[in-house]
C-alpha cells in the first residue's frame, strides 16, 4: 500500500526564487540580498566628454523611472511576496543608477534603431551591487543603453507599504557583462488590412515590443481588403482603399509610428505586398489590377477579394515603383518590403489586357511567360527602392518559385511556409528572416474564417503555443558558413479574425518568446529549458498585465504561483 | 479563353438586407420600410387590471431605451448604412412601445426567471407597423416582455446626424408571433476557480447573455486551484483556499450577482464540484481531503493539485451536505450543482484513512467498495439539497460511471465528455443538458497549458468554432418520447487559460451559437443555414462590441461589410 508521506509537495520554494528576466540575459549572476529602491532614486547619464544624453535617451529614462513606481507588480509565491516584508525592513536603499557609454559620441537611439540591420550595437554592461552604491549601466551606444534599462525595470518588484509602497530587488548582486543577441532581426508583423487596428493600439504594441527587446515591427499595413496608408502623392488609394477615412494612417500617423517606434529600439519594416494581394488599389486605379473581385475567388486568389497588379504592364510597373519611392523615402529605415506572395497565375492569363501585353513584350503567355513579366516587375519596383537607399525585402516566394534572373543578391527573403524553406534561400546566397507557420503563426489553430465552415480548422493547425516557438533553432540545418546569413525572426499577426479587442490577447506573451529565441539564442544547447522558462513567462506576462496590456495567463493562478507544481 | 465579365461580383447586394435577429424568432415577417425613432419615443407597460409594473421590468425597459438611443451601431454594408440618410428624411417617426400581458396579475422577472426550469414562460409577440402607430409586445409574463424587448432592441441602427444621430429600423413592419424558446435551459459555464474573475466581469458577461436571451450561468465557482467563495457558516474555507481575500466572492457578491442575473433573465446554477477537484478546501479542512497535493499528481487527480472529499468518511459526507444546505440555501435557483466528474480511485486506496472507513463500512477496499462511498456520499449530500428544495445537478460520471444505487430520478445530468453520452443517461431516464467537449468548449484548441509540453495541444482539439456549435442538434439519436428530458445546453468556458484580459474574447461571440440552437431549434431541418447566419453573428458581434464587450471579430471587416463575398 502506498501512503502519500513521499508524495508531499516538497521542493517548490526552492523553485520559487526565479530571476524573471526576459529575454534572457547572456553571462547573468546574481545573489540573493534584498535592496530597496530609494524614494529619491535617480538615473543619471554621466559619460566623459559627452555633454548631455539624447533627447530621447532621456525619455527612455523617464520611462524607465516611471516603471519602476508604477509597475507595482508583485512576485509571484503564494504570498505575493508579502513575506518579503520582514527580510526588506534592513534591506539596504538604493538610490543611483548610472549610464554611461565607451565611445566618447552618442547618436540618438532613434538613429541607433534604424541603422541597416546588422550594424547595429545593442550590447550593455548592468551591475546591481548589493552595498547601495550605485547600479550601472554601459554600452557603446545609446541602443545598449536602452536595452541595459529594460533589463534594469525587470529585476524589481513592489510591495504595498505607506503611500508609494516598497521596490526592491532580491537578488542583488546582479552583474550582466556583455549582454547582446544572437541576432538583429527580432521581430512582429502586424496586419492591419484585414482588420484596422487605430493608432494607439499600433503604440502600445511597440511598448510591449521594446519590453523584450524587439527591434522590427513588420508592418504589413495594406492587402486586398483594404488600403489604410495615405501616400503622398498616391492619397486616391487609401480614400478609395481604406475601410473609411477614419480607418486609414494618415503621414502624420505613419511620421509619429516610426518616430515613437525607433525612440523604443524598434525599426518599422513597412510592406507593400505586391504583385498580389492589391484589389484594395483597384477602387482609384482600376487600371492597374487583374481580375478585381473575380469569382469564384478562389480560382484568383488566396483569400477574397482577388486581384493583382498587372505584372506585364510597363505602365504599372513604373507606377508601382513611384509609388514605393514616395512612401519608402519618407521613412527612415533602410529596408522596405514588396511582398510577392501567393501570386496566382490564373488571375493574369484570363485577363486579356495582360495576355494583350505579354504578347506585345515577346513573353510566351503562359506561365514561364509570366515569371519573365515578374522578373521584371521586381526589377523595376526594386531599382526604385535602391535609388531611395532602401534593401528589398521579399516573402519567399520571390527567391524560391520563380526563377527570377534579375533579383538582387542584397535582397532579404522573409521565409513563411514552412521553416525547411530558409536553407533553400540560404543557398542562394540571400539573407533570411525566420517566420515559418509552423513555428511562428499567432493565427493558427483557432478556427478557420470562411462562410460555410462547420467544423473548419485554420491552414496552419494546430496552434503555435508559446513553448512551440521557444524550441524553434534558428541556425538548425544551416552550415556554420552560412550562418550569418540568418538575420533572425518574427512572429506574425494575420489579422483576419483579430481586431484591437483581442490583439492583446492574441499577440502576449506569446511574441515574447521568438522575442528571447533571437535574442539568447536557441534553446536546445543552452542551459535554459521550457521548464526554467515557465516561471519567468509568468511573471513577464504579469508585469505586462501591470502595464496595461491583456496578456493572456498561460496556466491557472495557481500554477503561477507553485513554480514546478504544474509540469507535466 | 476566359474573361471576367461574367465573373464579376454580383448578386452581394441582394444579401446586405439581412434581418439581423440573435437568436432566430420563429414566425417572423418583416418588411422593407424605413422607420425612425422619434426623440420622444417612450416604452409604456399597460395591462389591464395591473396597476404597476414590477420595478425589475420598469429596469428592463429603462436599459432598452438606453441600448436603443446609446448603441450607435451602424449597418453592416459598404458605407456602413450611409445610403439610407436619403431615404430616412421622409421616414415615419414612432413614439411609442407599449407592453402588456395576457393574465391579469405579474410577477417580477427576477421571480420568473428562477421558476423549476421547465416551468417558465419567455414566449412573447411583437410587432412593428411601418405607419408610425405603437409597436406592441404581449407576453403572458414579465420574462416573456424582456424576451421581446431584447428582440425589439436588435431591430434598431443608427446614422450620426445632428446631436443624437437618427435610430432606424429598415425593415417594418415586423410582425412576431408567439417566438418562444425550443429548450429552457440555455447556458453558459463559467469557471472562477482555476482563474479569478471579479464581479464587474461576471455582471458583464450577464447581460451579454441576457442580450442573447440565455437562461443559465452555471458559475463552476471552486475547484481545487482556489477555493473563492464565502459560505455562511464555512467563511474559513474560502479564507484558506481562496487565491487571496480580495479575490474571494463575500455573500454580498453572491446576492448581488443573483440578483442581478435574475432581472436579467438569468438563473444562476452553482456549482460546488464534489468530491474530486476540492483540494483548495484542504487548507482549511486538512481532515477531510484524501491526497492533498499528492505527488506525481497526474496519478491521483486530472489537474494539479492532487486532493479528493473523503467519501468513505461520514463525518465528511454530514459537513458537504451542511454546507450544500448553508449555500444553497441563500441561492434563488431551483438547482445546484454538486459535480462528480473525474473521481480518482487511487487517491482513495492509498490513503490509510479512506482505507480504513471503507473497511469499518463493511465495503470492499477496491472500486466497487469506493462506488458503494460514492453512492452513500451522494444520497446525504443531494438529500440535504432536496430538504431545501433544490434539484440535483451532476456531471455524467455520477450517472454512468458508478452504479450508484440511490441516485434520485429527479437528477439532472450535464453530459460533458462528448455529445453521444447524452442517449445513455437519457435512456436510464434523466434530465440532461448538453454540454459536450466536441461542440461547445469555449477553451479547446488554443494549446494545452502544462508545463513541459512543447508542441502541446489541448485535450480537446481541435477549437470549437461558433459554426461548430450551430450545427449542433440536441435531439440527435434521441427518441422523440424522450425528448423532453433534453433541457437545453450550454457552451463552457474553463479558465485555466482565460483571465479577465482575455474572457470576452474567448466568450463572445461564439457563445451566442448555442444560444441559438437551444431557442430556434437544431439548424438541420430549419430555414436558417451558416451562411444565412454568417450576416447575423457580424451584426451581433458588432453589437456587442459597441455596448462595451470585446467579442472576437470572425472575419475580416471586408467580408462583413459584403455579406456572401468570403464563403468557401
């Protein structure tokens, strides 16, 4: 007979004293003395022969600052921390952070942000000593000092005492020598076509984003159901494209995105998605698209409405590739996306315009005829954006289905089928950002959105759980050659069945761990485990919820506050 | 060769004038006249030989004229109801609805709405003329009123113009007669153990129900994670188990939440699972939990942590059936439910003291002796519910899984595990409610939550989507002389994943499916399909979200705004 004396719940306090940093720091030690915050607590930025810090190194600060009062997040034991009490009585006050740089300039960590992408420097040096002299914080650049603060607010915690309560740490020292990612591209898409997300949840999605350390929103702003981007000189598009003039970004909107963007360390990747997914063009320049609105749909296009650019038209070409200079020129990041995915063939060859001008450009009119047509369409629309100083970035497609003669070696082919697709591109030679659906998609597995759909799941079942996207390896089946070849990866929202009700809960915390795989590297290898994961995505996703945003809990409370209690 | 022209999009027009009702109303007629409300309009309860209304309803009819004048919700067609301002200008204006009842007395709603289950009455009529005469509601009851107010409020949408904007229907006359509900029993569990829901959230989510016309918010209110209910006379359990003291339902809440849901039309059917899933009373009451937290804990429990009622122990069986009479007691329902599912054998027949009762019992120590505890455990605990007048509810297992031999034929069964269970308990002669994992669990799909669990789905994958549960026929395979122990059903929201960050999400509108099925009947066999259902569930989903819920968009805004384009 079994009795349950070897069966108690031994072990769990243990577990309970977690360093809840996310991503995860490289080289990190820490003790276990607790230090409090002083009321007077300040962040001085003090580097030699440097007069003063940016200006928007100096709203990092303040932000930072502000966290850290305003946090209020507790630790998550069974008590909330409230045991802490006793032990923070003595606790020592801390009441200086320093930041300083090794170079004797500092460029703007707006500029820092949007540098081309592998030349940026985000490494930082942190110590938290335990004796309450003053914390540090050094990098080369105000980009590392930026990422040094995120990981500062993580090491502090709150308790309910007198007016403003107790912040504290307990776990100094805390010392992190060279912290930096694996990779540079760490990133989100955001579908705003499918359904239009305002402003403000575009903002707070970039707080979110810049709380782990992301440095590319991917914005995929325009599709075949709608058109909300102003471009100057191209307004007609978005008046007819957009779902209403309220649900459209103005230039202002797009210049005040970017700039709040890259003041957090992120870059906006804008896309274009082109040839296909354009009907939304269609209303102002019915000119220019195939096949708008054909039926049955899906003999035209992937999703509806169908219509496509006219590849083979010199005419559209060169409006396309106005069009990017004029939009790409206006933002400060030196990479655009074009798109060109899921192209449908069937769009072009029953449309006779485009059967009329294949013909006229000596193109057989078929197929082979038409990747000659796109062959030139990426051309021309690319030269354009190279003119403005911007690096094509293409869906896989591009690179890998359409024998494209003229496709740039500069180009960066974003991989999204599959992830056995990146060392496809990767042996032509190109540069690659992971964002497979089967690893990656925040879509998938939560039911299919088509009409007449009884028991229709999604393409990409089954969904891609947060664990599911902290075992992706980056570097898995891609020869140590070729390595740096991989600029890292996203996650994605599609955004057929998300609006800014949901976008929270769809998105966090689960983009955090692509967000930690890119940065600390993969998992397997490393001496991190979904299990050590577990406790600290709880508590990234509790101090998310602090802020304000509705990340979704990944176990019951319960399990939250047992670490290890609820393992399979 | 083909070309477009006969493909091009039409017919969408034809659809966009959808009468978008939620549920169905059986016998509708509508027609195609534009109305308006008049500024004036006023909402006026005159019955013969009643005095007054009862104040809940003059509550009710105060909330509907504010939903009429404060919706704001806009046609679901390309300019979003635009194109009606035109023809509004010469519209006729109506001042005026008046309410009345057939009998010539009435009772509150909140009366009504907790009567036996199968004895109330929601059935109302409704009409609308087009020529500015009062619209009308009869019913027999004060719940047949609300049922038709809530009708009347969906007929409704708004155009902004001057101060107030124009509120319109575009369908009189509407005539609706005697709409009443194919099952009684049309619910939703919500599950505030395993995460905590404060009470705003809860009264939300009821008059997002009400809104729906649902009858039963099973409120699956403790559980093994937490314990956060006050019990008179057992205040020291939730104390104990609850996740802390501010998220613990005091009796204040518990009345308030009752009473509320009841003005609504709402019963609420509480449920205190027994005897598994009760760990979180073991803080409190250590002498009557077997297993507390036993180690591993898939071995003695479905979830973590571990801990079971001791069945075999008659003080056990006397202090349950002591506190189910101290609950229920204060509780309006006629029902309370006292679980059963998932009972661990193991978590008995290693413990020393569940070993030893069993054995002075004079019952076998093995299953069969646990079945005879079980069976003794239900008879004391569902008889100390019946001396306080209220019907039996349990979860399948009780009724097909023990052999118990005193379980009352007054017994209602909740069929959870999957749909075809139902024939089974019908067939002994049961009441059931349809509950299955296989159409309605609001948490199926979106990944399983355990620790170690790295491609990791749901138990219950794939996710349910709403056209799941509309194609569900709640008397399949059911003789038709048995049918009326088919109460109704209910969709479940277990929250090991959802908080309120993410609950309307998860909800909404997905819940409203089955509320269709149990008031319109099974979709096989009726006039309505998903695809003429796609436009309603848009309008609802839109609905909602402008009274402040955050339901799931189910589509891209494209496709709601042209109704047929996005079918498979």
């Amino acid at each position: 007979m079994r009795t349950f004396s070897l069966f108690f719940f031994l072990g769990l306090n243990a577990l309970t004293h977690v360093y809840a940093l996310w991503p995860q720091p490289k080289n990190l030690e820490t003790g276990d003395i607790f230090i409090k915050l002083s009321p007077n607590f300040d962040i001085k930025f003090e580097s030699d022969g440097i007069a003063e810090a940016p200006s928007d190194l100096i709203g990092a600060i303040g932000r930072t600052k502000q966290h850290l009062f305003e946090d209020r997040h507790r630790r998550l034991n069974e008590k909330r921390g409230e045991c802490d009490l006793e032990v923070l009585q003595d606790a020592t006050s801390i009441s200086l952070l320093k930041l300083s740089v090794t170079k004797s300039s500092i460029e703007p960590i707006a500029v820092e942000a949007v540098k081309a992408i592998s030349t940026r420097t985000e490494e930082y040096s942190l110590t938290l000593p335990a004796d309450g002299s003053a914390a540090t914080i050094v990098a080369e650049s105000s980009l590392g000092l930026l990422r040094g603060l995120t990981t500062f607010e993580q090491l502090w915690y709150w308790l309910e005492e007198g007016q403003n309560g107790i912040v504290y740490s307990h776990q100094a020292p805390v010392v992190i020598t060279n912290d930096k990612p694996s990779f540079p591209y760490r990133g989100l898409l955001l579908d705003t076509s499918r359904n239009f997300f305002p402003v403000k949840d575009i903002l707070r999605t970039l707080d979110t984003m810049s709380m782990v350390k992301m440095t590319i929103l991917h914005w995929h702003v325009v599709d075949s159901q709608s058109f909300p981007l102003e471009i100057p000189g191209y307004e007609e598009i978005a008046k007819k494209g957009a779902y209403s003039l309220e649900q459209r970004y103005t230039t202002d909107d797009v210049q005040h995105i970017v700039k709040y963007a890259a003041e957090r360390g992120v870059d906006i990747l804008m896309e274009i998605d082109t040839p296909g997914h354009t009907d939304s063009m269609s209303g102002a320049h019915p000119e220019h698209i195939a096949c708008s609105k054909a039926q049955p749909w899906h003999d035209y296009a992937a999703q509806p409405p169908a219509g496509q650019l006219r590849i083979s038209s010199q005419k559209t070409r060169e409006w396309v590739a106005d069009l990017f200079r004029n939009i790409a020129q206006t933002l400060p990041s030196t990479m655009f996306h074009t798109g060109g995915d899921e192209i449908n063939m069937r769009c072009y060859l029953d449309d006779p315009q485009s059967r009329e001008e294949l013909a006229k450009e000596g193109f057989p009119v078929n197929d082979a005829g038409l990747n000659l047509a796109l062959d030139q369409f990426t051309k021309v629309t690319h030269d354009a954006l190279r003119q403005v100083k911007k690096t094509p970035v293409v869906w896989q497609e591009i690179a890998l289905e359409h024998w494209l003669e003229h496709l740039g070696n500069d180009t960066i082919v974003t991989i999204w089928t599959n992830s056995d697709k990146a060392v496809h591109a990767i042996n032509q030679g190109f540069r690659v950002v992971h964002a497979p659906s089967n690893y990656f998609y925040l879509d998938c597995g939560q039911g299919g959105w088509l009409g007449d759909w009884p028991n229709g799941n999604s393409w990409c079942d089954p969904f891609k759980t947060w664990q599911r996207a902290l075992i992706f390896d980056p570097l898995e089946a891609i020869k140590p050659h070729q390595a740096h070849l991989v600029l890292g990866g996203q996650q994605m929202l599609w955004a057929e069945q998300t609006t800014p009700e949901n976008m929270d809960p769809v998105i966090w915390p689960r983009a955090a761990a692509s967000a930690e795989v890119f940065w600390s590297g993969a998992l397997k290898g490393s001496d991190r485990t979904l299990l050590t994961a577990l406790p600290r995505m709880h508590d990234l996703r509790f101090r998310m919820v602090q802020r304000g945003v509705k990340a979704i809990t990944i176990q019951p409370y319960w399990c939250a506050l047992h670490p290890g209690g609820c393992d399979a």
